[in-house]
C-alpha cells in the first residue's frame, strides 16, 4: 500500500511542477476525489489561500444527489465552485488533477466548471 501512496506522491509533485512552470500566475483549480466525496477548491498559490471551495459533502447538495461519489455530484461540485470563483473575481485558472487520471469523475468536474464560466 505505501508503494501505491509514494507513486501517487511522485505523480502530483511531477504534475504541480509542470503547473508551476506553465501557470503564468493563475490560481489553480485543484481537485479531491474519495470514495465517498468530491471536492474542489481554486487556491491561489502566490497568497498561499483559497479563494473558493466546494465539495459534495455540502449540506444541501446532500440532500439533492443520491450520493457524492459519482458524475452528476461531480458536475454539480464543478458548476458550484465556478460559480463561487466567479464571484471572487477568477476567471482563469490552471485545472490540477492531482494523482487522479483526467476522466470519469474528475472530468466531469473539469467539463462542468467550463460550463460554468471558468477557462482553462
């Protein structure tokens, strides 16, 4: 199991790295996936804060999904978290995947913060 968390490690240090490099400045919007949740949060780097959260873990979006860990929570989470950047005054950011393979859940979260006025 400790040789899975260390590859995991590696890859989401090797993944902000090239983020690092090629962001230009922007805040990131970094993304966490359980098998139970979903979170997302935009973090702007050089202020070492968060601008904006959201997670399936919310008090009304429980009561809306049916469960936190499949593609509608995820888009919903995505939809909510472009939502609130917007309104903190973020329009671009730089999508970090972590650990995590660019589909299934994490994709629908990137598709849907698109969808809701975010570019990256």
């Amino acid at each position: 199991m400790s040789d899975k968390l260390a590859l995991q490690t590696r890859r989401r240090s090797r993944l902000r790295y090239q983020l690092k490099i090629k962001s230009g400045g922007r805040p990131r919007l970094s993304v966490f996936r359980s098998g139970r949740h979903i979170y997302a949060q935009v973090i702007d780097d050089a202020q070492g804060r968060t601008l904006a959260a959201a997670s399936s873990l919310e008090k009304a979006m429980r009561e809306e999904l049916k469960t936190g860990a499949d593609k509608a929570a995820a888009a919903t989470v995505g939809k909510l978290v472009a939502e609130r950047a917007l309104a903190a005054g973020v329009e671009k950011v730089v999508f970090d995947r972590g650990p995590y393979l660019y589909h299934g859940r994490v994709k629908a979260l990137a598709d849907a913060a698109r969808e809701g006025g975010l570019s990256f």
